[in-house]
C-alpha cells in the first residue's frame, strides 16, 4: 500500500505532489502550490523547483543548491485557511519540524520517485524539539502560473 503524500492529502505522493515535483505539471490552485513546496522541503533535493515556483522578483540570490539541503525534519502540514481572489491568492498554514542540533544524511532517496519511508532515511537527531513554522503565504499568477511571492512568518506559535 502506498503511502500518503507529505503534504497531508491521503492521496499517494505520484497522484499529488509528485506530479509538481516529478513530472513538471503546473500547480492549478495556491494551496496545491504551497502543499508541493512543503513536500519538497520535506524531502530535499528539489531546490530547482523551489526556485522556479519562486517569484523571481523575491527570491533575491537564492539558488537551487541552498534550497535543495535538508536543514530540518519536516513532520506534518496543516492547512488552515486559503484564499484567492483574480491573480493573488493567500494560504495560511502551519508546517512542523523537528530542530536539529546534529542532522547526518547518509542518505536521502530524492531522485525522482516516490518518497521512502521516513525511517528508512538515515537522518539521527539529537535533542530535537518539535517546532512550528506558522506563515501566512502570498502567491501571484503570472502568465498562468501561480508563484510563491513570500510571506508572514511566526515560530513557535500555540499548536
């Protein structure tokens, strides 16, 4: 049986997010924006999709390098409200991760396919504490496709 999708949708990650992240198909919603972007953090080593679903006017000097480490040990997304009017849209949402003080990626199965088990990844935490990234998301349509232009951000807020 496949595993649900990263991003909290009980689809299989090939039927959501892997189409965005794999197959190069265009987010039709913000929301399905956001979720592929959370679930490419969540599995690292998509830094060229973070970018090109960036709006280049904000991503300043980001590069795809930077956006593909896995910095944290995203564990769960919750969307908490989402909306669109003509070509700006906003969704708010919670992500939550575990901090890490020593992180070792021995080795991240990122190479297309379907994500692995988590626990099947090497990644060794020590004195993690469960945070939560609260951010209030902007998204601009730009010739058909929506990008990520920034947001509000607050950690640590009340779960």
């Amino acid at each position: 049986m496949l595993k649900p999708c990263l991003c909290g949708h009980n689809k299989p990650f090939a039927k959501c997010c892997g189409r965005f992240l794999t197959e190069g198909k265009l987010a039709k919603t913000p929301e399905q924006l956001m979720r592929s972007r959370y679930s490419a953090y969540a599995l690292g080593g998509y830094g060229d999709y973070l970018l090109a679903t960036w709006f280049s006017a904000t991503a300043g000097e980001l590069t795809a390098a930077a956006l593909s480490e896995k910095s944290v040990d995203w564990q769960g997304l919750e969307v908490l409200s989402s909306e669109q009017h003509g070509d700006k849209a906003t969704v708010e949402f919670k992500a939550h991760y575990l901090e890490i003080d020593s992180l070792e990626i021995d080795s991240l199965e990122t190479d297309n396919q379907e994500p692995n088990n988590q626990e099947s990844s090497s990644l060794e935490a020590d004195n993690s504490q469960l945070q939560t990234l609260h951010e209030i998301s902007v998204f601009q349509r730009s010739a058909g496709r929506w990008l990520y232009v920034g947001g509000e951000v607050s950690s640590n807020l009340n779960r």
